[in-house]
C-alpha cells in the first residue's frame, strides 16, 4: 500500500493565555485542501499548539506520510529533539524536575505519532507564510466564536 503524502499546517491561539484559546489547522493532500478549527472556554497558547496537531492527524483514517508546518517551538522541539521520550523515561518529570505540563496531550499525540511517519517543521510566526497565516485567523476566530466548548484536562496553572 502506497503512503499518502500529507502537508498540515497548524497554529493555536489564546487571548489572555490562560483565556479563551483556539487552533486551526490546514491539510493538503493532492488536490485536496482541508481547514478545521475549535474553539475553547479557557486554555494556554501551548495547549492550542498542540491541539492543533492532534486534531489535524486525528482526520487521516490510514497511516500516511506527514509534514507538520508550526510556528510552536515548543511542539516542534518536544518532537523533534525527543522531548517527548525524555519525559516517559523520567516519570513525565522535566529538565528542571517538575511535572511536565499538558501531559494529557502529549498522551494523546503520541500514537499518532507512532501510527504515521511525521515530521515537523517550524516556521516563524507572523512572517507572511500564507498558510501559517490562515491558521492564525482560523485560530483566533475559534477562540472568539460563541462555539467555544471546555478544554478537558486543562487545569490552572498547568
């Protein structure tokens, strides 16, 4: 079976973080193009970027090849540095020793990970990329819309 190439594009939002939040993403395969969007009561910048990811690769139904285009270097280096398997391995405890924050997320990324070969890439916000900057309006759109639903497992302070 081939793998289908995918390109996401992705971007979160919070006004106030912690605030009302949202996430936009865009997906691309051949001549198809996908925007999704959500918007949150309260959450972080960081939950939205990560969120972002999720939902975009919660829609591809097979395993595929993806390039995640975001301008969260949290998300980006938390994959591509290894953050990720660093934390499993130290109990969810980080560099500085402390609980690592929206582990609730990063549980849920990572079999999607797993199932699909991605890799990220980050791109510097607000820098006139087309696509990053679709996914900040859609984002921020989200997070103001009367749609907004709870951010489950967001705690304060985490």
């Amino acid at each position: 079976m081939a793998e289908t190439d995918v390109t996401i594009y992705t971007d979160g939002s919070s006004l106030g973080n912690p605030g009302p939040g949202g996430w936009g993403a865009i997906l691309m395969w051949g001549d198809t193009r996908k925007e999704i969007s959500k918007g949150y009561r309260e959450t972080t910048n960081n939950r939205m970027e990560i969120r972002a990811v999720i939902h975009a690769l919660l829609l591809l139904n097979r395993p595929c090849k993806v390039q995640v285009h975001t301008d969260s270097r949290y998300v980006c280096d938390a994959v591509s540095k290894r953050w990720i398997q660093s934390w499993i391995k130290k109990g969810w405890i980080n560099a500085a020793k402390k609980p690592v924050k929206n582990r609730d997320l990063w549980e849920r990324l990572i079999p999607l990970l797993e199932m699909h070969q991605v890799t990220l890439h980050w791109v510097k916000a607000h820098d006139g990329h087309p696509e990053n900057e679709r996914c900040d309006e859609l984002a921020k759109r989200a997070a103001m819309s009367g749609n907004q639903v709870t951010d489950e497992g967001y705690l304060k302070g985490n």
